[in-house]
C-alpha cells in the first residue's frame, strides 16, 4: 500500500454527476489551486447510455449534441398530441461523447488527477478517508456517487418505483423515420396493466433510437424487452429488415427518498445517490448542471456544499405522482394524456425544471384533479 494522500475535493465516479461537476470546477479560476481527485473503477471507454433533455441554450454542450428536435409527438390508444417544443429543443448526447469530451478538457488541467481504483469505504473525522483496492486518500470534501446501501431496505417506505427500459439503435436501407420529430411516449402498445411506453428518437432518416420502457416496482427478464421492441418495430413501425447496430440497457430510481440526508459537512451525496435524478420523469441532465451550478457557488462562497440544492414544494409534487403510479400504475397513460393534452410543453418544461410559478402548478394540478390524486395527497 502506498502512502496516503490529500486532496482538497475527491469526486467518487466519473458519471453524469462526477463529471459534471468537475468540468464546472475546472473552469472556474477559484478552483486553480485545489487538487481534486476523480476516483472510478470504469474508465469509461464505452457508449452505454444516452442522456437526453429540453433546454432554450445548448451553450456548453453543443459541440458534443447528437442530435436536436423542435418537434415531439406523444401517442395514446385514444389520441395523438403534437408538440412544438420552440423555444425550448429536446437534445440527446450519447454517453462516450460526453466521457471523451469530459477527459480531454479534464485531461489539461494540471491539478486534476483521473484515479482508476475501486472506492471500498469513505470514513469522516475532521478530514474524510476514502480507502481503495489499492491505496487510501484524505480529502477535504468528498463528493460521492454511490448509492446508500440504506436505501435498498428503506425505500420500500416511500413511493419508489424503476424506470427500466432497453433500446434498439436500428439502421434501415430506405428512409423511414421523420428525423425532426421524437416520438417522447407511445402508449399504443402495453405490457398487461402497467405504465409501459416506447419512446423513439430519429437520429437520421434512416437511423433511430426504439426503447421500451416501464415504470413498474418490478423488473423483467431481458426476453421481455425484445419481445415488445420487435413488435413494436413490426407493428407501428412497419418494419421487417433493419439492423440492430447498438443496444443499451437501464435502470433509474424513481423515489421521493431522502437521499439528502446522507450530506453531511465533508461528504456530499451527488447524482442518483444525491436525489438529483427528477422522482416524477428519471431525467437527470439538467438537474445535475443546475445542482452543480449551485455547489460551486456554495463552495466560492464557503457555504455547506448541499446547502439550498432543493425546493421542497417540488419533491411534494413528485411525492404525490409517484405514490399514485404505485397505487394505480395503469394511469400512467392518462396521467402524461392529461399533463400534455391540457398544458402547453412549455409549461410543462418549466414545471419538470423546477422553474415553473405557482399559478402555473395550481393549473397542472387541475388537470390531473381525481379521486386518485386527492387521496395521494393526504397520504403523503
């Protein structure tokens, strides 16, 4: 074992969140004489994912945007609603994108050191001790990645659900797909009783993203999945040659648990471990670049770093979604129906972004006004 050694800030896992909020670091001067540290056992040479959100700017992300849409549809067995999302666009960046760019830019500063290494424990005293497979480190400030192991036995006391889905990247000979339009839910085809939907990005004419997706407390097997993409490719696609050229496979918590209380003054729970992937949706792109906006002014202005990273009223909101998609989870299709037949995407982008005003929550709220709502209210 070498010997120990300290940095100012020790970021564990080089995901969406670590990398993030690394990038940000390394591009404020403040930051030029402190040592961080980014610890993962993955040196993340793979295109595992893909990430996808809605903004007005892609400043800071457009050099690295596969692709961007003005326009999404949404399907229901009873209608189509058409979305024109200006001036907002819907982005998608693909994983080894991001990691490439995030290690290049990285890669140039000095002070920041790439350590590939598997973490096994973070203790706190006046500093914190990250001890390795190979090695143990201080640091002033841990920002980490990793899930609670409390949250496996406690989760089953809040409203928690798994958006678990996998995709298709499928090439076709002949043009096929309208390449300006996602389509962002496609109810149309269901898996028994259950909010399932398929989601389809047009990367090209001829080139698309097909992901089946659910949002159920149980997972299924991998067959499952390639039964309902096959289909859905076959029967709302009418398509009978294509070629799978990637897959991808996910799960995301969809929880109102308090992750947060895990922050304590020198570690800071960040990313799905942190609560910062939105309960009501599993997006997380934007959360994250807002939440690590608001850590490094914390840190410039020597405040907790997880001080002010939450609304309450918006964790009340998701609280209440979530504990009716567990009660009832077949309205999952009349609960989005209603959120995009009945308000404007716009508006809905303002309120999943946590930026929307109260007269216009007090309108959401309406058209989702049941029976099934009200209880869910008072339950929580």
């Amino acid at each position: 074992m070498s010997e120990t050694r300290h940095f100012d800030y020790i970021i564990i896992g080089n995901g969406l969140a670590g990398l993030q909020l690394a990038l940000k670091i390394s591009s404020n001067t403040f930051f030029d004489n402190k040592q961080i540290a980014l610890i993962d056992s993955d040196e993340k040479k793979i295109n595992d994912k893909t990430w996808s959100f809605w903004t007005k700017n892609t400043k800071g992300w457009s050099h690295i945007i596969h692709k961007s849409w003005d326009n999404a549809s949404i399907f229901t067995s009873k209608k189509t609603i058409a979305l024109n999302l200006t001036p907002y666009r819907y982005n998608t960046i693909r994983a080894i994108d991001f990691y490439e760019d995030a290690k290049t830019k990285l890669g140039k500063k000095s002070n920041f050191h790439f350590i590939i290494d598997t973490v096994e424990s973070v203790k706190e005293t006046n500093q914190v001790l990250v001890t390795t497979k190979k090695d143990i480190y201080t640091a002033s400030h841990v920002f980490d990645s990793r899930i609670p192991s409390e949250f496996t036995s406690e989760s089953k006391h809040y409203s928690t659900l798994i958006q678990h889905f996998k995709g298709y990247i499928i090439k076709t000979e002949q043009d096929v797909f309208k390449d300006h339009t996602l389509t962002m839910m496609d109810y149309r085809l269901k898996d028994g009783n259950q909010t399932t939907f398929t989601y389809v990005l047009p990367f090209s004419k001829t080139e698309a993203l097909v992901e089946f997706t659910y949002f159920t407390e149980h997972l299924v097997d991998d067959g499952t999945y390639d039964t309902y993409l096959k289909k859905y490719i076959k029967d709302y696609l009418n398509l009978d040659t294509y070629l799978i050229i990637e897959t991808e496979k996910g799960q995301i918590p969809m929880t109102h648990y308090p992750f947060e209380k895990f922050n304590t003054k020198n570690i800071t729970k960040i990313g799905t471990a942190g609560g910062w992937v939105k309960g009501s949706t599993g997006y997380s792109f934007s959360s994250t670049e807002r939440k690590v906006n608001k850590i490094v002014e914390n840190l410039k202005a020597n405040h907790l770093p997880s001080k002010g990273l939450f609304k309450k009223r918006f964790k009340f909101y998701d609280a209440v979604f979530l504990k009716v998609l567990k009660d009832e989870n077949y309205k999952g299709e009349w609960i989005f129906e209603q959120f995009y037949s009945k308000n404007t995407p716009q508006t809905m982008f303002r309120f999943l972004d946590e930026e929307s005003t109260f007269a216009e929550e007090l309108k959401i709220m309406y058209s989702l006004f049941s029976w099934s709502f009200i209880k869910a209210f008072f339950k929580i």
